[in-house]
C-alpha cells in the first residue's frame, strides 16, 4: 500500500475511535441522566442508582473513557509507525 492510502487509513481508524468515544461520553453525559427515575428503582451499594451514577458512576465512566481511548490511540499509532516514545 502507498504512503497515502496509509495515512488515510490511519486518519480512519482514529475518525472511528473518536466517534465510539464521543457516543460513549453522550451516553454517561445525557443517556442515563434521562431515566434516572427508572434507575432509582435498582440500588447500587445501598444507594438508588440513578442517584449514583449522577454522583459518581459518570465520573468514574469518564475516567475509563480515557483510558480507554488513550489506550486504543496509542495501538493505532504503534500499528502505523507514528507513535510517540
């Protein structure tokens, strides 16, 4: 494959992650605050779920977004010869 076609895929993969990112963030940003009457009907270590993931889950999810992206990136960047040392 040429050097462009290349780079075009790399510019993919990373368009891709970048999108499962950003739908993960408006799902623990949006998504589950929107039924958070529902969720208070399950308890998560003796508080109403949605109480929970308004006070900490988000967070927390937000948190292994990160990871989770930085993590993916850095295998993408390795896989095309573009990562940093």
């Amino acid at each position: 494959m040429t050097e462009p076609g290349r780079m075009v895929e790399y510019w993919v993969k990373t368009r891709n992650l970048l999108w499962i990112t950003m739908i993960l963030w408006v799902f623990f940003s949006f998504v589950i605050h929107f039924f958070v009457n529902a969720l208070n009907q399950i308890t998560f270590l003796g508080f109403p779920l949605g109480f929970y993931m308004a006070a900490q889950g988000s967070l927390i999810a937000f948190v292994l977004i990160i990871f989770f992206y930085a993590h993916r990136q850095n295998k993408i960047d390795e896989e095309f010869g573009v990562a940093e040392d």
